[in-house]
C-alpha cells in the first residue's frame, strides 16, 4: 500500500479532533474525577467499561441526559447546558453486583455531518443511545437516519456487537400544562420505531426519558449495560464454537465436500448461532435494540 492509499484510509483529525478522541480513548478516572457523579459505595475493583454514544439533534437534550446520569442534577429548561459534561461523562454503575464504568460521549449533530467522525466515534464505542426530544418530529426522524449511518459504520465484522437504546427524551409534560400539548411523538410511535429497528427475534425496547425529573436516564444505561454484557458472552461462545469447529474441521476435511472449505464451515455454523440466537439481523452486524 502507498503511503498515499496509507494517508486515504486514516482520518485526518484536526488538532481538537484528536485530542476530542485521545480523551475518549485514555479517559483514565484521575482525569473524571472532577466531573465524576461523587458515590458513598467503597471503592471496588471494576468488572468491565462500556463505551457509549450519545446522539441526537441539536437541542434534543443529550447534555441534559449525561449531566443527570453523571452529576444527578438538571440546569434547568431554556438554560446553557453544564459544559463539564457537554462532551461526555464517566461514572460507575453496579449489575449483578458488579461494578462497570460508564464512558458516556456526545458527538454533537456538527460533528455528525462529517461522516469520519460518526465512523470513528462508532467503532471505538460499543453501543449508543439513539436520543429524540418528544417535542420535535425532526429529532424523531433524524434518529432513523442516525440509526442508518450507524449499519454503515459498522465494520464488516460476524463478530462485531453493536447495541442501541432510543430515548424519547424531555417526556415530562404534565398532564394539565402547556408542554404536553408540545408534544409531537407519542410513546407508541417510539415502540413502533424501536420494533423496527430490531426484526426477528432480537429484543426491541426504548425508552421515555426526562432529563428534568430524572426518569429513567440511569435505566438507559444500565439496560445497555446488562445487553453489552449479554452480547459479550454469545460473542465468547461463538469464538470458543469456532474455535472448536475449525480444529475440528482441520482434522475431517473429507467430510466437507468440494464446495465447503472448513473455513466456510466455520463461518456457517458461527452464523448459524448469532441467527438463533438473535433472529434474522442484518448480514453484517449484529444490532440490538434494547
Ligand atoms: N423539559 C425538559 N427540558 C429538557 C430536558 N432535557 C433537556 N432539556 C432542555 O433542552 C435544552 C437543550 O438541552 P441540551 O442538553 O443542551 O441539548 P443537547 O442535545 O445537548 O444540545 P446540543 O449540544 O446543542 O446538540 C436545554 O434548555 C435543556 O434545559 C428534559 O428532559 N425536559
């Protein structure tokens, strides 16, 4: 490969790209704790890191969403965003009474024209909070458009696991005041459009988020959290299977037929596993929505 086919194939990050991104990559809790939601439970060993977009459209309330997950507080409707936490957060969360850090990243809807930073920022995270704001049609579908150029961000890999949750985001209008009548994407849209982005037997679920009251924004990452894990393990399963096939398969080749390499055979039976245990999902990746 030339060096210039070398220069096609890496991104050309400007000086705050790279440092937006060396951040993510080397986030190391010295470097969060300032921002770091301050929790009385006694420091344990992690278990594990899950890495997280935040997308969505301008104003949809993704800031909100991670300053309420990682500081429990809210600046208030109309008011500038806490900008410690405009571009991401960290914090501790506990499944099966185990300890996980959350690296939670914003990519904000600029950075989301350029199609290197969402291919980037989507192979370096494993899943990604798809967030709308009840209030805004346009947020609902340029979710479905995010949704699209996430598939093709993904990277041509059986193996590769990439999780979505949707958040209908600012859902705390109430009943008697003006904002419900704001309101512009109903609850069952959401479902609708959770059940289509999932197919076959894969899991479909979102859910409604207020960053103002707090509901259900730590549920959005512990759902995604307890699927990573899930994820993981079937990914382990099916290695340890082809691992075991393909030793196989070296030992048996005449058994396989002209056309089935026990390469191929591999492949297959690799398949055969993630389509049984997650229905007909796209050829290429793996995506659950949560
Ligand atoms: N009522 C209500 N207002 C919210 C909620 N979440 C965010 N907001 C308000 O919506 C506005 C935008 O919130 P941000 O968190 O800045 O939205 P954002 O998606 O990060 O915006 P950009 O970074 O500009 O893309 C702010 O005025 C917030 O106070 C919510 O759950 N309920």
């Amino acid at each position: 490969m030339s060096d210039t086919d070398e220069e096609r194939d890496s991104m050309i990050l400007s000086d705050e790209e790279k440092q937006y991104f060396r951040a993510l990559l080397a986030w190391e809790p010295s470097n969060a704790l300032t921002i770091m939601r301050k929790r009385s439970a006694p420091e344990r060993p992690l278990a594990g890191r899950f890495r997280v977009l935040v997308l969505g459209s301008k104003g949809c309330g993704k800031t909100a969403i991670l300053t309420r997950f990682c500081k429990n507080s809210f600046t208030g409707e109309g008011q500038p965003p806490d900008s410690a936490y405009e571009r991401g957060c960290q914090r501790r969360i506990k499944i099966k009474d185990q300890i996980y850090v959350v690296d939670a990243l914003e990519l904000a809807p600029s950075q989301l024209s350029e199609g290197h930073y969402l291919r980037h920022a989507v192979a370096i995270t494993e899943a990604a909070v798809l967030a709308y704001d009840v209030r805004s049609r346009d947020s609902f579908v340029l979710v479905q458009e995010l949704h699209q150029r996430i598939q093709e961000a993904l990277v041509v890999d059986e193996r590769q696991h990439y999780c979505l949750i949707l958040a209908g985001n600012k859902a705390d209008g109430d009943e008697d005041s003006r904002e419900d009548g704001d309101r512009m994407v109903t609850e069952g849209e959401g479902y609708e459009l959770a059940s289509s982005l999932g197919g076959g037997r894969t899991r479909c679920a979102f859910r409604e988020t207020s960053a103002r009251t707090g509901e259900n924004v730590d549920n959005l990452f512990l759902l995604l959290g307890a699927e990573l894990l899930k994820m993981r393990q079937l990914t382990e399963q099916c290695q340890e299977q082809a691992d075991y096939t393909s030793m196989e398969a070296t030992g048996q080749t005449n058994g396989y037929g002209l056309n089935k390499s026990p390469k191929k055979v591999t492949k297959w039976r690799v398949w055969g596993l993630l389509r049984r245990a997650f229905g007909d999902a796209p050829r290429k990746t793996v995506v659950t929505v949560v």
